[in-house]
C-alpha cells in the first residue's frame, strides 16, 4: 500500500499549494537514500559542520573519518582541536573552512558536535550554543551526530549531563524530523576510538536515512580487527539470511550480496519459488527449511557445513500471531515464541562452530518488543527477548571478534504493514520523526553496516531503523 | 615491473621528432591525425637515416581515433611506405598514450621482441568525428541496413526521432564518461580544494610560456621539430601557441572558463591542439651495431589509476614516487622533473601533494613526503600550457625533450610525470647512458 502522502510531497506544485494555502497536511519529507553498492567516498562533497566542547577527545578521529570519507569540514573549533583537521585536509585535498565562512543561505549537510568533553552543565552549555544558531541551517536529508563519552567513575554530574545528551539527541531528532533529517548520538567508551570512523561515515551517510532518535555505544569489547574495507567490505564472507524470500529478508540478501557476501536465502518450503529465485538473482544459495521444524537447526548446519564456514548470520524470519492476551490460544503462544526466539537461539547455536572469526550474527527484534503493542504480548516477547539474546551472545563470542546485535524495525512499509488496519497504518506512519514509514532496504542497510568489519564497536546492542518512531510492527 | 633485464637487453631511445604544435582549426586543420603521424615519421627517418626496412614496428598512441581505421600505426607506417612486413598497433590511454606507446615499446625491446620500433603518437582534435547519437542510429539501422523498407517503416522511425533535441548530432566534448564532468570542471575543483589561487595559476603559465619562448629563441627545439607542408602548401616550422609576451598582468584579465567563480582561464589552461611526435627506440647492441649514439634509457615507469570522481587528475602524485622507487631514485637526485601541464591548478595540486608528509604517509604508506620540485628542475623548457597538447603526442613530446636535455647536458636522470582523462596518472624514469 502506497503512501499517498509521501507521494503528495513528492510532487513540488502540490507541495508548494499545500504550503501556501496553510492546509493542515503534514507532508513528509521524500528521504534521500544510496542504492548503490557501498563507495569509497559516501560523503563526497558534503558540508559538515564541526564542533566541540572543551576537553572533547574524539576530534582527530572525526577529522579522518570525514575528511576521508570525501567531506568538507567547516569547523568552529579552538586551534588546538583544528590542528587535527590539517593532516587529513592536506591528505585528500579537503582543506577545513571556518565555519563563520560559510556563504549565506549555504546549507549544511550534517552537523557533527564532540561533546566528549563534557562534565559540568556549564559544558553542556556548549552543545545548546553550538547547535542553537546552526539548525536552520540544516539541510533536507540531513544528519545530526553528537559524540558522547561512557560516564566513568563516581562524577554524578558529568553522568548526568552525559545522559541528558541523549534526550538532546531524541528532540531534535523529532524537530528536524519534517526535513527529513536525522539525529543520532554515539557514545565512544574509553579504548574505542579508534572505531569511531566507520560508524560516523555510516550515521552520516544516506544509508542511515531511516535510523534516528538514539544512543550507539562503541566498545573496545569485541577483538579488533585491522583496517576495517569500505568498499566491497563482504567479498568472500558467507551470510545466511532466514526468511529471505521477501520484505526485509529478500532486501537485505540483495545489500550483503551487492557488498560481495555469498548469501544462502532460506525460507519456508512453501516459499520455495521466490528463494530459489532470488538466490538465483544474486548469485547465492536456496535452503528451504521450515523455522517451525524442531531439527531446522540441525538442518541448516548440516546444509552449511560443505560451505566450510560461515561469516554473518541473519535471523530475520518471524511471525505474527496478534491476539489479546485473553483470547490467545496456548498454540499461537507457542508458535510465536517457536520461531522467532527459540528457533533463533537453536539455530545459532547450531552455527556456532561454523561461525568464524570476526563473524556477526544479526537478530531482527521490532519496535513492538521494545515499547509493547495491543494484541503482542507473545510477539513483543520475542522480540524483546532477542534483546537479551544479543547482549548474551555478544558477550560469549567477543573474544573471537564476533559481534552480536539486534536490529528493530519500526514502521516498514512490507506485506505484513500493509495487513494492518488503515487507521493503525496511518499513525505507525505518522508518529516516527520523519513522518513516514520506512522501507525493507532501510533495514536492509543497516543490517550490512552491522554485519561490515567497521562494525566491530557495536556488540550486543539494539539498532533502532524506526524513523524515530513510538509505535511500530 | 619495469624492465626485464634477465636476458640484459636494454632499449634505448636513439633519436625524436615532432611536428609543429598548433592550435586546433588553424594551420593543420586539413591534416587528420594519421598525416600528423606520418609527418613526424618521415622526419624521424630522415633524421636518424635509417633504411625504411629497418623498423621492424611501429606502435602508436592516439586519443581521438578516425572510426573507420582506429589502428593508427599501420596506417602510418603503409602511408610512410615502411616494409609491409613493419607490424604496428594503436594504444589509447588518454594523454598518457604516447607514453604507452613508448613505454610498450622498451618491453618489447627489452623482452626480445624486437630491436628497432617507432612508438609515438599524435592527435588532430581539428578532425574529431561529429557523432549522431546511438538513438538516431538506432532508429535509421533497419532503414538504412536492413533492405527493403515500406512507407510504413519510414513514418515509424520517423516517430522514433523524437524530440529533436535527442537527435541532432553531439558536440565532442572532452567529458568524463562516468561523471559527466568536463576535464575542465574537475580541474576547477582540484584548484579550489587545493587552494590554488588564480594568481599562483597565471604564474605558472606564463613562466611555461616565457621558457618555451627562450627555447624556441635559442634554437632549443630545432633539432626536435620537422617542419610540415600543409595539403594547401604553405610550410609550418615552428609551435603556433607559445606566448612569449604574456604577462601575468594580461593573463588577469581573461574571464573563468569552466566556473562562473572560477580560477582557470584559457590563459592557464592547454589548448586544444594538433600535433604529432615519434621516439626511436632500438636495443642498445642494434644501436652500437649500427654506429648510432643513443640519448636515454627508460630506466622505469609507472601507470596508476585514482577515482575519476575525486581528484581526476591526481594521477602524477602516485606515479612519480612509484616511478621513481622503480628506478631506484629519490626526487632530489633527479636532474629535471617534466610534468605534462594540462592544466597550470593541476601541475599546482600535483606538486603540493608530493610536498606533503601527510599525503605521503595516508596514500602512499611511506613517512615522509616525497619532496619539493625544485622550481629551476621543473619544465625547463615550459609545457604543454605554451606548447599546446595534442593528446596522444604529449608523452613522445616529453620524452624526445628530456632525452635530448639528458644527453645535451650531461645530466643523469629525469622524471616524467603525465594526468590523463579517466583518472590516470603515469610517469617515467629517463636516464643518461654513461
């Protein structure tokens, strides 16, 4: 089901009629995206603007990732905190402008504040003057990044004002929400530095167009890798991706297959066609196995094992059997619990002597499990329980360098949203920041920049790909 | 690697000759690119006195190939009237494609292959095909190939021709194919993401001229230069564009070309050109066979290639290190350094970028820059901005210059560096044979 409003929008004359008539009509802002495969310079000649509190540590880093990553840097900094933008500016030609220097009326593609810094409320003082006179300076599609530290030790004030730029982040998200913008907020702990450069590059890029309103946390935890590859980042890793004959799953086999990932699509026997046919498409493999099967873990490991290996697990297939609690059927419990958490655990388990190092299992959660629904106490289970899921597994496999995270879905416009009742439809789509909903290649993309070697900060963690939402399936 | 020195043939280059260089629709514009070639070839010929059954091959580089007989070198070669058992083939790789050809040539020598090749190239810009676009021809295909056509087929193509705009034949532009840029733009940006200045760009330009000039004035070039008889039968001997009372101050005043702010100007960036140049190339036993006394060797080179849609003509900074690695140098012990100027921002950017520890360090994984140029070792005898630059000769150009400089002055080594279209870079590495 189409988005008649976002359609709307799309259309300039009925945009500016709208706008000039005062109709009460929210108009999302049409989002800016990257389908091809992923680019060396994703950034390529976008203006950022830089800031920084006093004491921010992560400037030299953020000064290579942009500058690298093909972006021009307007900075409003101290010279000593500029000096880092000189070496890479001389590097890739990208010398650092003043921000003052900006021309009038000149947009800004991104806004990316250091509040590491941060201790006192008088240093928090920073981010509200840095961002004050510059957000209308935002571009459509734009990005918000604030960079935050892990409180350490017993400074209640510096956790507090550390923990309020999370809030910061989450409003302004929903402020520039109707550009069609972003607003994100990474928090570096101590020894994670140095993974800092593909994560922005990925909050800044066009591939986070659909992740807003929220907290990443980096950490040194999983075993580091080596210069993480921008370009083909999956040539030679195996994937499987579960439930991949459509929606979310059939996006996200085409992005790991674009990156250079052999995927293995598996989905039900009676979706046998379509699997086929996008294994086909891609260059990978068909597996039909039913998740609801009690030996489909053993199934698919004894299907993967000639592959000599396995680099990124998706589990992404799961149901909805929606029902109040009341009039729920002990069998609609089990199913739902069956395949999209039990079904899940076995199954990586069974992988897990396969999985190789510096692997990522990637485990779809929703929205719903994190906030609760209507009628999905047994769906939102599941899915809140992958979230512990994770956090353990992570924690397990972090000497390997294998990372563990669930991605939530908010609002994504797939076979499954488009069964819901207009109205519900309506204000799932509404409700997210970006006032629309987000479609299978979001998800898509965040999953391939989880399952990236420059992911290697983020472990047992939640990626909302919500818009910003409340509500969500 | 550079050379295959296993079997210890060397090739050295014997002897080099160009054609004036003149501006496009001027003076050559009823010679195409094939007659530029056999120009210079002639006079090479006659210059070194050798026999025609002497060239055993002939490769050539060449940017703005004729469609209809793209393989340049033979056709040279039969149109000079060289043995017909004279094999020849055609490279093309943008502005570096003479270069190709001459540096193909050293690893045939060197290989074995052969011990005496012509390799040079040439480029009529004045005789660029005016193309239809595929869509016209397309449509006309069954028309005009297919036999036997009814009323009907016509209006149906007809009815395909439309709008007009997509049909009229295109102006050849010098256009990134994967950007769409014009050479031009992408060098208007490396200057302003650089930071060369307009002024920096007018005085670099008219030092090329001023140094072209005091060649030409010097007889410099004389030996290097056949003149040409164009068909209507006036004689051509010397370089049409050199400026040698250009100033900075008259430079200033020309208009930006490619941006409404912008900094490169006719004034400071090359023309279009015709122009051919071709380089004798022999092992260096034939050589002493034959009693010829060789300029040069071509010790290494290098061929590099960086994102067209980043800094398109980069190039040089990449090669020239790896150049020179290859021949075991450093930058500071090169006697000269020629450096193709396609435009005076991007020989700027080039240089800045080789003086750059950081550069160094991130994109060539080595600790310290590779080194200021010497100004007094930097196109002795100006470049392609006052000599013009038709693509495919350019590379021969240098080399014939910069072996002629080696052996005149006694010097012991020189660098060539050349930006080509695509995002190519090349350089090479001349060395004087004591």
């Amino acid at each position: 089901m189409s988005d008649f409003l976002l359609e709307l929008s799309k259309n300039p004359r009925a945009r500016s009629l709208i706008g000039a008539l005062g109709l009460p009509i929210p108009l999302p802002q049409p989002l800016k995206r990257e389908r091809g495969p992923w680019a060396a310079r994703p950034l390529a000649d976008a203006r950022i603007g830089i800031g920084a509190a006093s004491g921010a540590e992560l400037v030299p880093a953020l000064a290579e990732a942009v500058t690298a990553a093909g972006a021009d840097a307007f900075i409003q900094l101290p010279e000593s905190l500029a000096a880092a933008f000189r070496a890479p500016g001389e590097t890739f030609g990208r010398p650092a402008k003043k921000l003052d220097s900006l021309a009038e009326g000149t947009k800004l593609d991104a806004l990316v504040f250091d509040a590491s810094g941060v201790r006192d409320i008088k240093g928090l003082r920073a981010v509200y003057e840095f961002f004050q006179p510059l957000v209308s300076k935002l571009a459509r599609s734009s990005r918000v990044v604030i960079l935050g530290r892990a409180p350490e030790g017993p400074d209640a004030e510096a956790a507090a004002v550390q923990a309020a730029l999370d809030g910061f982040v989450r409003s302004v998200a929903k402020e520039i929400g109707r550009l069609g913008a972003t607003a994100n907020l990474i928090i570096v702990t101590r020894g994670a530095e140095r993974r800092l450069g593909p994560v922005v590059r990925f909050f800044l890029s066009a591939r986070s167009a659909f992740v807003s309103a929220q907290p990443v946390v980096l950490t040194a935890r999983a075993k580091a890798i080596d210069e993480p590859a921008f370009v083909r980042p999956l040539e030679k890793k195996i994937a499987l991706v579960t439930g991949a004959a459509r929606g979310i799953g059939e996006a996200t086999a085409h992005a790991l297959a674009l990156e250079g990932a052999h995927v293995v699509c598996l989905d039900r026997p009676g979706d046998d066609g379509p699997t086929s046919q996008l294994a086909r498409a891609i260059g990978g493999t068909a597996l039909s196995v039913d998740m609801g099967d009690d030996d489909a873990a053993a199934k698919i490991s004894a299907a993967l094992a000639p592959l000599g290996g396995i680099d990124i697990i998706v589990n992404n297939a799961g149901i909805t059997r929606d029902k109040t609690l009341g009039r729920m059927k002990p069998e609609q419990w089990d199913s739902v619990l069956g395949i999209n958490l039990a079904a899940v655990i076995h199954t990586t388990a069974a992988l897990e002597p396969l999985l190789r190092d510096n692997g990522r299992v990637v485990c779809l959660s929703s929205i719903a499990g994190l906030a609760g629904n209507i009628g999905q106490a047994a769906y939102a289970a599941s899915k809140a329980g992958i979230v512990g899921f994770v956090r353990a597994t992570a924690e397990r496999l972090a000497d390997r360098g294998i990372t563990a995270n669930a991605i939530a879905p908010g609002f994504i416009e797939t076979r499954m949203t488009a069964a819901i009742p207009i109205a519900i439809r309506e204000a799932g789509r509404r409700l997210s920041a970006l006032g629309q909903g987000g479609l299978p290649e979001d998800v898509a993309q965040a999953i391939v920049f989880l399952s990236s070697p420059g992911a290697q900060g983020i472990t047992g963690r939640t990626l909302r790909v919500c818009g910003g939402a409340f509500i969500g399936a | 690697m550079a050379t295959d020195k296993k079997n210890g043939r060397r090739a050295v280059v014997v002897s080099g000759v160009r054609t004036p260089f003149v501006k496009s629709f001027t003076d050559f514009t009823k010679l195409d690119t094939i007659a530029l070639g056999v120009a210079a070839v002639t006079g090479l010929l006659k210059k070194s006195g050798l026999r025609h059954s002497d060239i055993e091959a002939m490769i050539w580089g060449g940017v703005i190939l004729p469609t209809t007989s793209p393989n340049l070198a033979r056709e040279i070669a039969l149109d000079v009237r060289l043995d017909p058992s004279c094999e020849g083939y055609t490279v093309t790789r943008a502005c570096a494609s003479g270069l190709q050809a001459i540096t193909n040539a050293v690893s045939a020598i060197e290989r074995g292959d052969n011990d005496v090749i012509i390799a040079g190239g040439s480029d009529s810009t004045s005789n660029a095909s005016i193309t239809l676009p595929s869509k016209v021809v397309h449509a006309i295909a069954p028309l005009a190939l297919g036999g036997k056509a009814s009323a009907a087929d016509y209006l149906g193509v007809l009815s395909q021709l439309m709008p007009i705009s997509e049909i009229l034949p295109r102006q050849p532009k010098i256009a990134e194919r994967s950007t769409g840029e014009v050479m031009g733009e992408s060098a208007e940006r490396m200057a302003k993401r650089n930071e060369i200045s307009r002024q920096a760009q007018d005085e670099f330009a008219v030092r090329s001229h001023h140094r072209a000039a005091a060649a030409i004035a010097a007889g410099r070039f004389d030996d290097e230069i056949v003149p040409v008889q164009t068909p209507s039968g006036k004689w051509v001997h010397a370089d049409g564009l050199v400026r040698a009372d250009t100033s900075v101050e008259r430079l200033a005043k020309l208009r930006p070309v490619f941006a409404k702010d912008g900094t490169l100007t006719a004034g400071n960036s090359s023309a279009l050109t015709d122009g051919a140049a071709a380089v004798l190339l022999m092992s260096e036993e034939k050589a002493k066979a034959m009693g010829l006394k060789p300029l040069a060797t071509i010790s290494a080179w290098s061929y590099v290639g960086v994102d067209p849609a980043d800094q398109l003509l980069m190039g040089p900074a990449l090669a020239i290190p790896k150049a020179l690695d290859r021949a075991g140098l450093k930058l500071a012990d090169v006697d000269f350094v020629d450096m193709h100027e396609a435009f005076a921002a991007q020989v700027l950017s080039v240089l800045k970028m080789m003086a750059s520890a950081p550069f160094a360090r991130a994109r060539l994984g080595r600790d310290s820059a590779v080194g200021e140029v010497d100004p007094a070792k930097l196109n002795v005898h100006g470049g392609s901005l006052a000599l013009g630059h038709p693509f495919g000769a350019t590379g021969a150009r240098m080399v014939t210059t910069m072996a002629n400089e080696l052996a005149r002055t006694g010097k012991q080594s020189a660098v060539l560096g050349l930006c080509a279209a695509g995002g190519l870079g090349a350089a090479a590495v001349l060395e004087a044979i004591n």
